[in-house]
C-alpha cells in the first residue's frame, strides 16, 4: 500500500468510518495502520475531501497526534467540528481534547488487519 495508490481515500475512509462514537484517531495513526507511517498528511488531505463520501465519514473523529482539532478550518462553520465532538461525549478547550489518551482509538489495536 502506498499513499499514491489511487484507492489510499477510500481505504482512509474506510477505517475512519469504523472509529466509534466518543473516540478519536490521528491521521498518523490511521497511515501507519495503513501500511504507509509517513502519511499523516495524506490522510488528512483525505479527509479535507471526504465530505460528500458516500456513506458519510464522520471526519471530525480524525485529529492530529497531540489531539488538536488541526482540521476543523475544514468544517463549516470551524465550530461545528468541536460541537459533532462534544456531542459525542468529548469535551474540548482551546481546540485540544481534553483526556486525549482515554479517547484516543489506535485502528493497530483495535482492528484485524
């Protein structure tokens, strides 16, 4: 696998999709997870894409490696990435998840490759 490999969106949002409610990934963790550790940023032009993906990818649960919400510019209004997340029962403060590791949902560990 690699991050040309014209499927690389779809098989990103195939794992975003699996994310469960109230957790979060990184876009590092989903490459490496992948098959493709250097991709981080890939998968978060990935994401920037995935808004009319069929079925719908909740991109919101995707964020960067400390666990700020590097791609709510993405969502509209920047707000609603934040909102979809407390929602969820993730509570954020200055665009950073608060508890970050007791969310955080590795695709390495909790999926059979």
């Amino acid at each position: 696998m690699s991050a040309q490999d014209p499927h690389f969106f779809d098989l990103v949002y195939q794992v975003v999709r699996l994310i469960p409610k109230g957790r979060v990934t990184s876009y590092g963790a989903i490459g490496k997870y992948l098959g493709t550790g250097k991709s981080a940023r890939m998968v978060g032009w990935a994401m920037n894409a995935c808004h009319n993906a069929k079925p719908k990818v909740p991109a919101h649960r995707v964020v960067n490696r400390n666990g700020l919400l590097t791609g709510k510019a993405h969502f509209n209004p920047p707000e609603k990435m934040q909102q979809l997340l407390e929602k969820e029962g993730i509570t954020v403060k200055n665009d950073q998840i608060i508890n970050f590791e007791k969310h955080f949902w590795d695709p390495a560990k909790e999926l059979e490759w």
